[in-house]
C-alpha cells in the first residue's frame, strides 16, 4: 500500500534524525514511530478500563484482598 504524508518541515528534520540515529530508513523510522504510538494508545485504553473496573467493584476487591 502506498501513502503519501505530509508533515511540517520540523517533524521531518526530527524523524530523519532519529532515523540515521537508528540506522533506519525515513520510512521505517515513520513505521516505528506510528507502531510505538498505537501500543501507547491501546495500553492507555486497557488502563483506562482497569480503574473503571476497580471503581465499579472497589469494595468487591477490598473484600477479596481480605
């Protein structure tokens, strides 16, 4: 699949730093970058739903840990 991006003159001075930093290609560095990102995301999402959790049945787990 082919993208074309864009980004700010900045982002991508910065990506290509990391990525001859790396030993990577610019478009690799993006990948990593973009993978990175979205287990950051979904790590955030399973956090947020484990304090709901513990929220809602905070008394349940009080008792248990008894």
């Amino acid at each position: 699949m082919e993208l074309r991006l864009r980004l700010p003159d900045e982002v991508h001075a910065r990506l290509r730093v990391a990525a001859d930093e790396d030993g990577n290609s610019l478009n690799s560095e993006i990948v990593i970058a973009i993978e990175e990102y979205l287990a950051r995301r979904q790590e955030s999402a399973v956090r947020a739903i484990a304090r709901r959790v513990a929220q809602r049945d905070a008394e349940l787990l009080h008792r248990l840990s008894q």
